[in-house]
C-alpha cells in the first residue's frame, strides 16, 4: 500500500496452502482494511478473476466466503481496479510477488509495516 504523500507500506500473510485467487483476494481485503473509508483507493492487481467477481458482479464459484466478506468490506468505499499484467517486469507487482514468496518461505505473517 502506498498512501499519498507517503513511503510504501509492506507486509506478507500467510495462508497455508490455498489457492492464488484465495491469496490475491486476501491481498485486495487486507489492503482495503488498512484504508481509512472515506480514501479514495486504487488497487492494481494482476488477477482478473479478483477484478470480476469484486467489482464486475462476476458470480463467485468457489471462495464464496472469503468474496463476500471483501464484497462487504469494499460497501461504501471509492475503489478502483486496476489490472496489470504478471510477471511482466512491474516493479510495485514483482514486489508484491516477492513478498508472497516470502511469506511462503517463512510461513508467518507481517502485516502492513
């Protein structure tokens, strides 16, 4: 996260296993909750899975749980999406894939610092 004005805020969460959509759109609920409500957010993400079932009104097949409760996180808020394409060389995406990494190498959590 990177808030106006402001250094890059980073951290890691580790799920056990699960899948990548469970991953990126745990990243997008935990982003949006270290977000003040009334904040205009942009959230760039490479999955388009993430996209479509948070704000295209994609019906979620699996993970109905985990979409909801983002669903209800994001009620009321100013937040765009962004796709970018993985691996792609995107400096702030690579980061955030190294990061996911990391959380996997050390299977434990550190969240927004």
């Amino acid at each position: 996260m990177i808030p106006p004005g402001e250094s890059p805020r980073e951290g890691y969460d580790w799920l056990g296993i699960g899948t990548n959509n469970v991953a990126e759109i745990t990243a997008i609920l935990r982003a949006i909750q270290g977000i003040p409500k009334n904040v205009v957010a942009v959230i760039h993400t490479d999955s388009k899975y993430a996209i479509g079932v948070l704000s295209l009104g994609w019906k979620a097949k699996a993970n109905k749980e985990l979409i909801a409760k983002t669903r209800q996180v994001l009620e009321g808020r100013r937040v765009r999406f962004v796709y970018v394409p993985g691996h792609a060389g995107i400096p702030l995406n690579e980061r955030a894939d190294e990061l996911a990494r990391e959380a996997i190498r050390a299977q434990k959590t550190v969240l927004l610092a």
